[in-house]
C-alpha cells in the first residue's frame, strides 16, 4: 500500500480533444505534454507528503534553490502502452523504484519508498489516459519521475527540501522509417564517470558532463558518443545514455560488467535475460575497445546494440574514433539484435505472453 495519496485537484484538461489528437498524430519524442502531473514533497522535518496531481505547468523555484547551484537532482524513465483491449501497462516499475532509491541514496536524497512511486505512476497516467497512444507501432506515453533539492540556501550540504514530480510526454515511435543503425563515435578525450563518482546514479549531473562528447560525435557526422573508462581510456563503459551489448558468431552476448561507473539499465537487464532464454551465452566482462574492434574486422563479433527505454535496442553499424572506422557486420541491422527487440517489444505491448511477470497494468 502507497502512503501517500494522490489526489488531483482540478479535472480542467489543459489542452483540447482536437488538439491533442493532432498532437498524438506525430508526437515526436519529448516535445509535447500533458494535462497533468504528479508531484510530492519531502522535508527533513515531516518526510513525504504533500501528494498531488495538478495541471502541468511552470514551477516556482527560489533563484538560490540549492539544485540550480550543486545539481542535486535524480530523474527515472519508463513507458506506458496501450494494449489492444484499451489497458495501458508499463514495464518493470519496481527496477526503476529500486534504481531511482539508489541513485537517491548517491545523491544525499530522501528515497521514495517503492509503492509510492508505483503509486505516482499510476496516478499520472489514469489524470493522462487519453493520452496514451494507441499502439499501432510502438507509440508510447513516456513517463519522467524526477526530484531535486528545491531548499533555498546557498551553503553546501543536502538539502531539507526535496520535490519530486512525474511529468508525461507522449512519444511516436522511436524508428518511423524502419530500425536506423548507429554511427558512433569513440571520445578519447572525455569521460562520463570514475571510480567512485556518480556513473551508477542516473543524475542529470552525468548527462550534463557528456554532452560536450555528443557534440564531438555530431562534428565527426555520428549519431551518439561512446564513453570509456576513465582511468585507463581502455574499456567500454555506454553510450551517454544506453548501454552496449556484442554478439558474436559463436553465439555469446557480451556486456560491459557493471564496475560502478555504467548505469544498469532495465533494458539491459531484461536483454540478458531474453538472451539467455534464446540460448545466447551470457558474459558480463571487461570489454576491451582495442580488442573489440579487431574482433568486428576478423568477424567474430557479428553484431552490436545499444539499449535503453526510448530506442528498446537500437544497432550500431559502424565506429569511428582519431585512428579511423569500423563497420559492424555489413553496417546494417544485426538478425539477433532484431529478433531481441522484436521479443522486448512484443512483450511490452501484450502481443505474446509476459512470461517473465514483467509487466504492471498502471489503468
Ligand atoms: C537511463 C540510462 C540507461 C538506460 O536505462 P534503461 O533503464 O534501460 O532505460 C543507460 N545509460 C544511462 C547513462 C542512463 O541514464
């Protein structure tokens, strides 16, 4: 049972029926938002209270709020689908409660008992029903929870005042022109987390520090970074926001162990387990980049992905580093790396059975 209760306190939509399904006919990916959204408060005194669902909207925040000065700040990612009966479900929700509560814990902020959050989610979407898409090719309404240090204070400490808020962006599908592989670009010049930094959080700390990375891969024409580890510049940690997985010819899926410095996605989690269903032998390891390349050019790695909650997997079909390039395969989409997503979304949208139990009905 959640403690806290969310209540809404106006059912005054905030856009109209027409515009909306103009909106829901090409959402793009978070550029629209909903009537509504969910929000709480901590404070140091009292703990959580405070449940509402209001409009969407602005927020008052104090200039000297400490977020806006020391970036404490966690956020989570997960989606709502429609199913073909008109019941909307989301996948795994007790990972990201259990991730959103450690990255909590790295961040000096109070965690979100897990019914509370899977109670905030259902709250969210049943205020936003009508906007969650219906499912003819992986539309889905993206929920973002997210907390921050809102006290207004200037000193460094944490912060006796945290908001946590659900906000929903209806999202189209990821691929409209088919599955697109990856063009990535290998950074030899920066990082996105060491030893004992905030790599395992997903902190919006980690994205700001790996966007001067996106932009060298957009100057050398590719479409997402690759970040390595940051002592040696030697093995593969992720992407800025998904994590890589091999394949290779006889028959192994690698991954990058989680060292502490990679965000364990539920993504990534539940390819391991498809994987090991197919038979794929599973290996989580160091991957070492040099070794990695000389194994797509001697075509014993056949295939390679990325994966997190917006693309699902999305291939990577060639690299490119100071040094020169490397196709992956024939550069195209890899057969298993398709037939894995094929799977993660058919389950995700109720076309064949949930024989993991990965899925929570939220309306
Ligand atoms: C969110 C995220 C991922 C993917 O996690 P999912 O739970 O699969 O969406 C991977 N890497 C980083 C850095 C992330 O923030």
């Amino acid at each position: 049972m959640s403690a806290l209760d969310f209540t809404r306190t106006s059912t005054t939509r905030r856009i109209g029926d027409d515009e909306r399904a103009q909106i829901l006919a090409d959402p793009g990916f978070g550029q629209h938002y909903t009537d509504f959204m969910v929000h709480a408060r901590w404070t140091a005194e009292r703990g959580w209270g405070d449940a509402e669902v209001v409009p969407f909207g602005p927020l008052q925040l104090s200039p000297a709020a400490a977020v806006l000065h020391y970036g404490q700040e966690i956020f989570e990612g997960l989606k709502a689908f429609r199913h073909a009966d008109g019941s909307v479900w989301t996948f795994r929700p007790e990972a990201n409660a259990e991730r959103m509560q450690r990255s909590a814990r790295r961040l000096a902020l109070p965690e979100l008992p897990v019914e509370d959050f899977l109670a905030s989610l259902t709250a969210a979407t049943a205020a936003d029903e009508p906007w969650v898409p219906e499912a003819t090719s992986e539309e889905s309404l993206y929920l973002r929870p997210f907390m921050f240090a809102s006290e207004e204070f200037l000193g460094v400490r944490a912060s006796r005042t945290v908001d946590y808020y659900v906000i929903s962006s209806p999202a189209g599908p990821y691929f409209p022109r088919g599955v697109q592989p990856l063009i990535v670009w290998i950074t030899d010049e920066y990082a996105r987390a060491g030893a004992g930094g905030t790599g395992a959080a997903k902190c919006g700390g980690n994205y700001a520090s790996s966007l001067l990375g996106k932009n060298e891969a957009a100057e050398q024409g590719a479409d997402e970074v690759l970040f390595l580890d940051s002592e040696t510049h030697t093995s593969i940690d992720e992407l800025s926001g998904m994590n890589v997985f091999a394949i290779t010819r006889d028959g192994r899926l690698l991954t990058p162990a989680l060292t502490g410095s990679i965000l364990e996605g539920v993504t990534r989690s539940s390819i391991l387990a498809l994987a090991t269903d197919r038979g794929l032998e599973v290996i989580e390891q160091r991957l070492v980049m040099s070794e990695v390349l000389e194994q797509l050019g001697s075509g014993e790695i056949t295939e390679m992905f990325a994966c997190g909650t917006a693309a699902v997997i999305n291939p990577i079909g060639e690299f490119r580093a100071k040094g020169g390039s490397w196709t992956v395969g024939d550069g195209g989409s890899g057969e298993v790396t398709l037939a894995l997503r094929k799977e993660l979304t058919d389950i995700q949208y109720g076309r064949i059975p949930d024989r993991h139990g990965w899925l929570t009905r939220l309306v």
